[in-house]
C-alpha cells in the first residue's frame, strides 16, 4: 500500500499477517487483536522477524541449546549414514509445529514490550521446543533462552551463551574482528562454540573502537554494534540500529550468529489525498 | 467491558497454559527502560545542554560513561536518582569534541557488577558553511516534497520578508487508489519562515482540482505545515503536516514530511571484480569496485544505501534444509557508502557466503542429500539509493537495471569452489578452502 493512499492503519500489510478481529469499542478506546501463524522450525525467531519487518522494532533472538531427540529431528539421508556411521555424524534440525501468535494493541503502532511479552508467553504455552524470556535495554529487547530440555527429557534452566562474562582493551579492530573477539572469548569461558553466520561483509569490515570490563558478551556485542552505527553517524547516515539471531545447530552443538539492520517501518498512512465516496 | 478486562482475559489464558518452570519469566528482571533523547546533534561552536532520563531502572545504581569514537571513557557521570526507576543527568556540548560521543548508561549491581542500560549518541558537527546566525538564511527555492523516504512532488516557495508564497504540487503515484492524478495547492498567508530558528509554518488553501476525474479521490482541505530547516543544513526541512479529509472518517490526519532542494543523481553505475576479501578475514566474499555514471559530475561526499527489493531474496542453500531450519539465515544486503572524490563508492562491494557459512552448508547439504557433491547458492535484486543534498533521511532510487536501480547479485557454492556476481560483472571462481 502506498504511503499516499489513505487507508485506517490498523492491520498489518504483511500477508501473513492476519487482523482476526475488527476493532472493538471499548471506553472510547480500540483494541486490536493481530495473529501470526508460524511455518518453520523456529516459531519464536519467525514471529521476532515478522514484527522486526514490520514495526522496525529492534529485537535480537538467541536459540536454546536443544539437546532432547524428542525436539529435535534427524533429516540426514539414508544413503549418507550408509556410508557414515558415527551416529554424531547426522543433520539434526529444531522439530517445531506450526502455531499461531496472537496479541493486542490498542495503539496504531502496537507496544513493543506489550507484544514481545504476550508471544513469548504463548510459544512458552505451545509445546514447542524452548522456552524464552524477554529483555529490555532501551529501545533493544531481547528474547533469550529461559529453559530448555535436557537429554534426558527434563525441563531445565538455559543459559545464553550471551550470558558469558567478557573483558578486552579498547582498540582499534573490524567490526568482524571485535565480534569474532566477542565469540572467542565466550568460547574461552564457557566453552560454547558461536561462529559469525550470515553478516552482511561491506559493514563487517568497519573499523570501530570499543572496550569489554567484565560485561556480558550480549552487552559487549550491542556496544560493538552501536559504535559501527555511530561511526555511521559520524559520517553523516541515519541511524540504522542492527540486531542479531544467534542459531544454535544440535549436531554440531555449536551457535552461529546472524547480523541484521533494522529499518525503521513506514510511516502511518497519512494524506492529502483520499478515496471519494 | 472494560480494555483492562479484554487484556486480563488474554493474560489469563496464557497463565493457564504455563508449565510451573516457564511462568517464572514474569518475576525476573526485565532490564532497563532506555535513555531518551536518543541522539542529539550539536553544531560546534554552540554551547547546548541535553537533559537525559533513564527510565524502567531496577538496579540499586546506575552510572554513566562518555566515551570518545576510539572507544576511551573521558569522563563518568553520577545520574540523580527521581525515583521510581527514573535517573536523571545533563551533558553539556562544551566537553565534547567533534564527532560522536556514546553516552553509556549502566546498572550497577549491589555487588558492583555493572549491565548495560541503554547507550545515547551525541554528534557534534562543524556548521554549514551556508548558515547564517540562528537559522538559514532562506526558505525560498522549489523543494522535494516527500513522505516516508519517496518523493511526491514539488513546495515552490517564495518569499518576502518572513512571509511566504507559492505552491505544492504533488502526482499521486502508481499503485494507489487515483495513480497519476495531479493536484496542487497554493500557499497562502499567514504562512512564514522565521530565519532567528529555522521555524516554517506553512498553511495551504483550497486544492485544485477538489477531486481526481470520476470523484475517485478527494484532496484534503485546511492543510497546514510545521516544520524546521535545521541549522546544519541548509538545503532540507523536516516537520508535521496536517489535513482534513472532506470524506470523513478520519476528519483529519497528520503525517511527517520532509523537504530537499534538488540536486544531481547518477545516470547509473559500473561493476567491476576487485578482490577476494581474505585480508579482512572473510575470504568467501568478492569485493566489487563500483563508479558512478557520468564520471563528469561530481558526487563526492553523497551517500548512498543499498537494500533487497521485497521478495527478490532467492537462498536455494538456505531453502535446502526444510522448513527454515538452517542457522545461517539468507543474505540480507544493508549497507552504506560515501562516495569518493573520482565518483567511486567508498569501499567495494562484497558479496558471497561467509567462510563459516560455506563450510556449514557443504557438511549439512552432503548429510541431507547423500551426494558427493552439490551447488547451491543465492540470488537477490538490489536496490541503490542515494541521498538528497544535505540529508541523511532521504534517499532516492537511481540508474537503470544493472546499473543501480536493481542490481542482481548473485552467489555460488559448490563441493570445492565459491564465485560472485554483481550487475553483469562476474568473479573468478575461487577454490576454497
């Protein structure tokens, strides 16, 4: 829909998408009820991406370490373990089933926090795998790992590997370097695996300067991705927060993190020029 | 019913649906509210003070740190404490120096520990050489006229003394409701730019035509604009616009614009390979070396912005794994250049696969298919952008197919091998590792 065509900007233009509910009157007020029905082996990191396109709200995603077999499924090809049969040596991916976000706003631009709070609490509901919390550092929430099934099919507390407590002196490095720093150092004390995933390389390769005092990587990270920024800044671009989806791979037991812009979302609709009766 | 009802309803149900283990997200510590403003600019030379609040803190202490573009903390502040989660400090521009400065909130823990809150950014700048004392010196001249980063029309403006004439045209675009109907409203008194602050205040009259052949559309009535021409730059303004629908719902709306003078954009754009980018530690990704078509006008210091056009991501690696269950996500292109002084753009432009992705989707493609060896690889149209003289909001398409305006980018993995290409210019194939 065009900026320029008047149209009530209550629903979302996304497909997928859906206004289930028209508005209901309430003490001279709306509420809207939005739904959003998953696909994929990731509902939670699916319906972050969906309000991250949507709204432009910043919101990094951290996979939980999936351990139990039940949550996780083997896709790896008979005619590979035929041949390969160290039963390590398989393609293990999140076993998910489809489920449908739902929430309410009675704002034009629902409130993030508001949203983030009601989805993560009903995927903690869904019976799918993981269960998640959410955290807010400014205009950044976060949705982390709050539990997860262990081997043996008891639900215990996860830790992020975010969570790891890093330290290193400012200096001048890439932007990769300093993450890839980051994902060292977490490596170094938690023992955790965590590779750069997809980033895109033309902002990876700016320098920046920044230093880690016993903070949490996902402190140390966000201050990484903020100083790129304010070096864009400093050169004159808008401001461009970026986020992260930091994937974990059950065969491998290793994470790999994804490195996203966020663009701010339209404006409301507005305008001069309005359909005729 | 009451709007709390209708939400309680919604939280109930949650609640019942929660294991024991699971509904403890509610009593954990949510983090901190963040700190507003979020970034300010300052002109050097003029002393200014920022009030900052940060909000939503839990923590028993906060402090906040100011730290330099080279990542040195030059000074602490000890916020004050409002209550209620609230602190509350100031920094005063006379400290700064130029560039940006991160202004670092952070918890502070009962044992020390410290968290991060929220970062702000202070930019401080050399004025425009166009500035006169307070504001720009004028607001007359034929303006963009944009919403929402697309340009719409034209604000002709005239003016004498503080008081302003002229015109706003604007073209309805394809894909709405009444594409290509044109519609033009004069600017009449009081309308004024006050040159001691950069303030606009435009009111527009009645719109000519009133409707769009047929009464498909109506054009908006009472029509004001507010806005500013910032002291940095001369040559854009940013505000509110409101106006009245004569078809009500809504009887009025209102809207950000933005305004810039018009200046050159290229007529397109040539690619060519540079490098395999394995001094910078991502050997997997060719480096293209873009210039600026016509190389004869001059573009250095313009800035340009890429993105995807919408659905044009084609991942047949990322789609391999059913049902989105990769942890490499698709390439998502989204940077930002400056333009050099010979019209190229400020660093190449790479695309490719990480090395941890090539390496991720060789193992896992040879464990899903069996095979002994495989090709996959990604598709994509991007989409240039460059800046509007003196503005770093917006942006407008330029050039034409594969040369600007939708460049296809492409990606190939195989068994031994990775390659790249950009506009019709293509990478050698590089064996890897």
């Amino acid at each position: 829909m065009n900026t320029l065509s008047f149209m009530p900007n209550l629903a979302f233009s996304s497909k997928t998408l859906l206004t289930v509910a028209t508005v209901l009157a309430i003490l001279g007020t709306a509420a809207q009820a939005e739904t959003f029905t998953t696909s994929g082996r990731r509902p939670m990191l699916e319906v972050v991406q969906a309000l991250q396109k949507e709204y432009g709200w910043r919101i990094s995603y951290e996979d939980p370490a999936l351990e139990y077999t039940g949550d996780l499924e083997d896709l790896t090809s008979p005619a590979y373990k035929a041949t390969h049969t160290d039963p390590r040596d398989v393609l293990l991916v999140p076993l998910a089933k489809p489920f449908t976000f739902s929430w309410t706003s009675s704002a034009q631009t629902p409130d993030a926090r508001s949203v983030m709070e009601q989805c993560v609490a009903q995927h903690n509901g869904s019976g799918n795998p993981g269960a998640f919390r959410v955290y807010y550092q400014g205009d950044a929430l976060h949705v982390i790992p709050l539990a997860a099934k262990n081997a043996g099919g008891a639900m215990v507390p996860a830790v992020s590997a975010l969570d790891s407590i890093v330290s290193f002196p400012a200096q001048q490095r890439t932007l990769i370097d300093t993450i890839s720093l980051i994902l060292n150092l977490v490596h170094r004390t938690s023992g955790v695996q965590a590779v750069v995933g997809m980033a895109a390389g033309n902002a990876m390769t700016k320098p920046i300067s920044i230093a880690a005092n016993g903070i949490s990587a996902r402190d140390a990270l966000l201050l990484a991705l903020d100083a790129y920024q304010a070096a864009n800044l400093e050169a004159g671009l808008p401001w461009h927060p970026m986020t992260w989806a930091l994937l974990y791979h059950a065969d491998q037991k290793m994470y790999y993190l994804n490195l996203f812009t966020v663009r701010p979302a339209p404006p409301p609709s507005f305008n001069l020029i309005f359909p005729g009766n | 019913m009451s709007r709390l009802s209708v939400i309680t309803r919604c939280w109930c149900l949650a609640l019942c649906l929660f294991s024991p283990l699971t509904s403890h997200a509610f009593g954990q510590a949510l983090g901190c509210g963040g700190i507003e403003p979020k970034v300010v600019g300052y002109v050097q030379g003029t002393l200014m003070t920022t009030e900052f609040t940060v909000t939503g803190v839990t923590a028993p202490g906060l402090t906040v740190q100011l730290a330099n573009s080279s990542g040195t903390v030059f000074d602490t502040i000890s916020p004050s404490n409002d209550g209620g989660g609230t602190w509350t400090f100031s920094v005063n521009s006379g400290i700064l120096g130029l560039g940006v400065t991160s202004v670092d909130a952070w918890n502070v823990a009962a044992n020390g520990a410290l968290t991060l809150c929220d970062a702000a950014f202070l930019n401080q700048q050399t004025p425009s050489t166009t500035v006169a004392s307070g504001g720009c010196g004028t607001a007359a001249g034929n303006w963009q006229f944009a919403e929402g980063g697309v340009n719409y029309g034209t604000l002709n403006l005239t003016e004498s003394g503080s008081s302003l004439g002229g015109n706003l045209s604007i073209t309805e675009p394809s894909g709405t409701a009444c594409p290509g109907t044109k519609v033009t409203w004069p600017v009449m008194a009081p309308s004024t730019y006050d040159i001691s602050d950069g303030g606009l205040s435009i009111k527009l009259g009645s719109p000519s035509p009133s409707e769009s052949p047929g009464g498909k559309c109506v054009f908006a009535t009472g029509v004001s604009m507010t806005g500013t021409i910032p002291l940095l730059s001369c040559n854009m303004a940013s505000g509110t616009l409101t106006g009245t629908n004569p078809n009500p719902p809504p009887p009025t709306v209102s809207s950000p614009f933005t305004l810039s003078q018009n200046c050159p954009f290229p007529t397109g754009e040539t690619s060519t390979f540079d490098t395999w980018e394995s001094a910078k530690g991502l050997n997997t990704e060719a480096g293209f070396s873009v210039q600026l078509q016509p190389t004869t006008t001059n573009f250095a210091g313009r800035l340009l912005s890429e993105g995807a056009v919408a659905g044009s991501i084609k991942d047949a690696c990322y789609n391999d794994i059913p049902d989105q269950g990769s942890a490499v996500q698709p390439p998502n292109p989204d940077s930002e250049w400056a333009i050099t002084s010979s019209d190229f753009y400020s660093s190449d432009d790479m695309i490719g696969y990480s090395p941890a992705a090539v390496f991720y989707y060789r193992l896992q493609l040879y464990r899903l298919t069996g095979g002994t060896s495989f090709s996959c690889g990604f598709t994509l149209q991007q989409q240039m952008h460059m800046n509007s003289c003196g503005s770093a909001t917006l942006f407008t398409p330029y050039g034409g197919t594969n040369s600007g305006n939708t460049n296809t980018l492409s990606s190939t993995i195989t068994s031994t091998t990775v390659s790249s290409s950009r506009a019709g210019a293509f990478s050698p194939t590089l064996t890897f590792p």
